[in-house]
C-alpha cells in the first residue's frame, strides 16, 4: 500500500505494517474469521482496561484537559489496543483462538456431515 502526497506527486514511503484486508474479495474462511475475532476481542478488552486505568488515575494540573485532549487520548487508546492484539502482546487473543479453535472444527465437521 502507498500513501501518496497531496502537495506534490512523489510517493509517500510505503506502510510498514499495512492492515490485513480481503483486496481480492475471496471469501475468509473460518478459522481467519476466528482469528481476526479473537484479536477483535483482545483490542476491545485492553481498550476497555486502559479506560479503566485511565478513570481511576487522580490527574491534577495548571489546565483543565479539553473535550479535544480527550476525544484523542480515547482515539489514541483504541488505535494502540488494535496495534498491540495484531502483534499478540497480552496473549489473550491466541489463548481464546487456541480454546475456540476445536469447537469451529466440531461446528463445521457436524455441518459437512449433516450436508452429506
């Protein structure tokens, strides 16, 4: 993927971790959704933590902290939880992928059987 420049018509530098998506509109299969799923999950789960944290912490200063500061602190947190469920860092999403994974082969071995 390149990002192109709106001021001049050189090329940006390529991303270095572009997102995962479906650019050749094949269908996913099962165990990609319950991949992607799980990572869904540990995002939401870190990002609902950091909220937490966030709340719980007494912040004092000279300034109040605006509306903006925190629409983007709550931007900022949710970008960084999808960045650290794509790189596994907490583990969560494996472990749930790992407990979730024989209950999809059961699901679709049950449902080929009953096509059959």
């Amino acid at each position: 993927m390149r990002i192109h420049s709106l001021e001049n018509s050189r090329q940006a530098l390529p991303l270095q971790n572009p997102p995962r998506t479906n650019t050749d509109r094949t269908p996913a299969s099962g165990d990609d959704k319950l991949r992607e799923v799980c990572e869904q999950f540990e995002a939401f789960f870190t990002a609902q933590l950091l909220k937490n944290m966030r709340e719980s912490g007494n912040f004092e200063g000279f300034l109040k902290q605006s509306r903006a500061e925190t629409i983007f602190g709550a931007q900022r947190d949710a970008e960084l939880c999808k960045h650290l469920a794509g790189r596994g860092s907490l583990g969560i999403a494996k472990l749930l992928y790992s407990e979730l994974k024989p209950r999809l082969e059961a699901t679709s071995d049950s449902t080929e059987d009953a096509a059959a």
